[in-house]
C-alpha cells in the first residue's frame, strides 16, 4: 500500500484513468472528495492501528462532514480505489476491499446489524459496485464481480459473476461472443 504523497498521486493517477470527466491533476486534487476521503482515511487507520480509536474516528468524521463520504478507519483498503461520485458511500469498520475496486455514489458496504466480530463485507480485486448498491454482512464478493445499481447484496458472490435486484441474484458469466 502507498503512503504519504505517493498514495495521493496515486489516487490522482487513477482517477485520471478511470474518470474521462477529469481534466488535469490539479483539478482532481482540489476538487474530487474521494482524493480528500483517501487520504485522512490513511491518516486515521493508522491512528486506529495503534490504539488512537477516538482520534482515529474524530479524523474519519471529520472527512465525512467535508466529503460526504464515510469510511471507518478499521476498514482494510487495497491499491486503486476509485469512489466517483462518493456522496453518501459508506465503509464499515470490518470492511476489506481489495486492489483496483471501483464505487460508485451512495454505496453501502455495511452490516446486517445482527454480527459481532467480522461483520461487514469482503470485495476481491477488481470489483465495481454501482450507485446505491448495498453489500451487507460478513460475506465475500468474488474478483471481477460488478453489482448492479441499487442491488442489495447479501450473499457470496462467484468470480466475474454480475449480481443485480432487490435482493440481489447472482448472474454467472457466460463465455459470450458479441
């Protein structure tokens, strides 16, 4: 994982890849709240890593206040995240995500409210979640997997499977030739 200026100019550089609405560096940096989200978020895991729980946290609220989006700082992060849009996305506490995942507004990455200890999803490498989407509980989303905007996702999801619907059903992929 980056850390420091590296992991910013990651972020920048990922989102000048993944956003075709983002014109220069300068702009993201100053203008795209996920930049902000990422990089108090690094700021709080690691104050919630060693113990700081309310400073962590105090940090992580103030970012949401600012951005709009949430992100506890138990939750694990891999490289490349990319939040376009991020009002109202929301990272719990036992969250894991993966490299190269990409969210959308309004995703919910949270618990079922019923769980003690791991409570919250796992997403592998190279998943997009749409708008609105809700993962819940201590479940795992497969690499490659992508869910649909809106969908309600409470149960595992297969590798590059699609999952869509209230509650979600899981689409396997299909060796297609368009």
């Amino acid at each position: 994982m980056f850390s420091g200026f590296k992991a910013v100019m990651n972020d920048i550089d990922v989102t000048m890849r993944k956003d075709p609405a983002a014109r220069s560096a300068v702009e993201v940096y100053f203008l795209y709240p996920h930049i902000k989200a990422l990089k108090t978020y690094r700021k709080a895991h690691k104050l919630y890593k060693n113990g700081h729980f309310f400073a962590a946290r105090w940090l992580s609220q103030k970012a949401r206040k600012k951005t709009g989006i949430e992100i506890h700082p138990g939750a694990e992060i891999g490289d490349n995240l990319f939040i376009d849009h991020g009002m109202g996305v929301v990272i719990g506490e036992t969250t894991i995500i993966g490299d190269n995942v990409t969210l959308y507004q309004g995703v919910t990455l949270g618990g079922t409210g019923k769980e003690k200890g791991k409570r919250h999803p796992t997403l592998g490498n190279c998943v997009v979640v749409g708008s609105g989407a809700k993962i819940l509980g201590n479940i795992y989303i497969a690499p490659g997997t992508k869910v649909g905007a809106n969908a309600v996702v409470l149960h595992n999801t297969t590798h590059e499977s699609t999952a869509v619907g209230i509650p979600a059903r899981v689409i396997e992929k299909r060796n297609m030739v368009l």
